[in-house]
C-alpha cells in the first residue's frame, strides 16, 4: 500500500532514503522497548497491537468495539447524566474528553471514591468553568470492559 507513496518520494522529491514501519513499533520503539502490546486508539477504529522485536504481529491484532468517537459520544452522554448542559455555547465533548479524562487503575475503588476526590474543572471556551466529576475515568472504562 505504500509503493505510489515511495515511488512518489523517490522520484518527485528525490529523496535518499524511505524507511516505513508500523505504527505499534514505532510506539513501543519510543518507549524504549522492543517488544510489547500497544493499545491503539483513534476517532474510527481501537485495536491491541502485539509488537516483538520491532515487528508488528498482524496475526495478533485484536479490534475493540469501543472506538475514539463512540467514546465521545458516551462522555456527552455521561455530562448530561451529571446535569452538565451539554448544549452550551462552545462546548467541544471531544475536548472535554481529552483534557481531562483518565484511566482508573482500579475501576471499583475509584467509583467508591467520593465524587469531590475525582471533580475536575474545566474551562470553556467562553470562559465559563464547568466541574466534570465520575466522567472522567467513566468514559474510557469501555476500552477495557465492552458491554
């Protein structure tokens, strides 16, 4: 898939050399490793990547059902559930999601937690400040646990 690619690079712009890899090697590569699985997620699609000494593992790859975009559309489900107007000028879900979203070590004890311990503030775009509370660790939950 990445031949017109090369020849374009080779023959257009001249370039010395092309090296291409999978993007799990490079993954593992920046952590200093070789070898390990990646958890690749994007807006359309989620897979777990086996790496080993710098190959791909492609008989390994497993897909997720939780994608990138279903996620957001979960945490805008989950900020009108905590009576967060999601409807309010400016508010980016997907932003919201990045900025403060985290995965819970140990999902049970964090839902114990009191909902003060996990509150966050986040600033809208106008200014406004909204507090985002049991979202943040609910939102990614379903990478682990698809239901």
């Amino acid at each position: 898939p990445s031949t017109p690619l090369v020849q374009l690079l080779f023959e257009t712009f001249r370039v010395g050399g092309v090296y291409v890899c999978n993007t799990g090697a490079l993954s593992i590569y920046a952590a200093g490793a070789t070898s390990g699985v990646v958890l690749s997620s994007g807006h359309g699609s989620t897979a777990a990547v086996p790496v080993y000494e710098g190959h791909s593992l492609n008989h390994g790859l497993v897909k997720a059902g939780a994608t990138g975009e279903e996620l957001t559309e979960y945490m805008g489900q989950l900020l009108r559930e905590s009576s967060l107007p999601t409807n309010i000028q400016g508010l980016d879900v997907s932003a919201v999601k990045a900025a403060v979203c985290y995965v819970a070590k140990d999902y049970d004890k964090e839902f114990l937690r009191q909902r003060a311990a996990v509150a966050m503030e986040y600033k809208l775009p106008d200014g406004h400040v909204v507090e985002v509370d049991e979202a943040r660790y609910r939102c990614p939950e379903p990478l682990f646990k698809p239901e």
